[in-house]
C-alpha cells in the first residue's frame, strides 16, 4: 500500500504519509482480525470525519464514572486480544496448510552431498549458500 502511494504520488509522497499511516493503521487486518490501533489502544480509533459524525448524531451526553470507564476499556483490550489471538492461530494454520499442500519430504542419509543456505556472519539479512 505504502510502495503504490509513493510510487503515484512521486515526489509529493511525503505530504500524505500521515494520512496513510492512519488508514493503514485504522485497517482490519486478515491475519488478527482486528486493526493495530485497536489492538494497541482497546478500541477503533475515530478520525475526523467519524467524530464529526458522532457528534451529528448523538443527541445527548453520557456521564460515566472514570473506573468504569478505565474497567470498560481493560475488558475490551483483553477481549480483542483472546480474539486476535484465536483468529492469528486459525490464520497459522490456514497458512501453514496452504504450505504443506506443495511442500516436499525429503531425507538426508549419511553421507549424502547437500546444499545448505546458512546465514553470514556478521550480517543478519544476507545468506550464503554452502555445499558441493
């Protein structure tokens, strides 16, 4: 999302990137079921448009004591993160299923000639392959 943004909007990317980071952080994810924001804070976050709304449309305000109001909040947080928690499993599972559809078995005896991929020494993002 971020790379199509940049690449449409060209050297004016940097003037958006907060509206962006916003809509992607405000987004359901597949994998949780949940938005980051909503997982981070116990709630969905309202932009300006959705406050505005709101406002149109409540016609009266509510009173509510400041420990009901941090319980209320608390139990919410807890609840979406049982769920996220749940639906991230069942999203492993879908994935790593998906995986083993085209994954192979494969056996290595003794003295058998492998390629090995191991990670570089000294630099956490780059491998080298070893072997014959």
């Amino acid at each position: 999302m971020l790379l199509k943004y940049c690449q449409e909007t060209g050297k004016d990317w940097d003037e958006g990137l907060p509206f962006m980071l916003f809509a992607i952080r405000d987004s359901k994810q597949e994998s949780l079921g949940f938005s980051p924001a909503e997982l981070v804070f116990g709630h969905n976050i309202c932009g300006p448009l959705k406050v505005l709304q709101e406002q149109f449309m409540s016609s009266s305000s509510s009173n509510t004591n400041v420990l009901d109001f941090v319980s209320e909040r608390r139990a919410r947080l807890h609840n979406a993160t049982t769920l996220a928690r749940e639906a991230l499993s069942s999203s492993q599972d879908s994935m790593k299923r998906r995986f083993d559809r085209k994954a192979v078995m494969r056996q290595f005896h003794p003295g058998d000639q492998v390629l090995v991929l191991l990670p570089v020494p000294g630099s956490a993002l780059t491998a080298q392959f070893l072997g014959p």
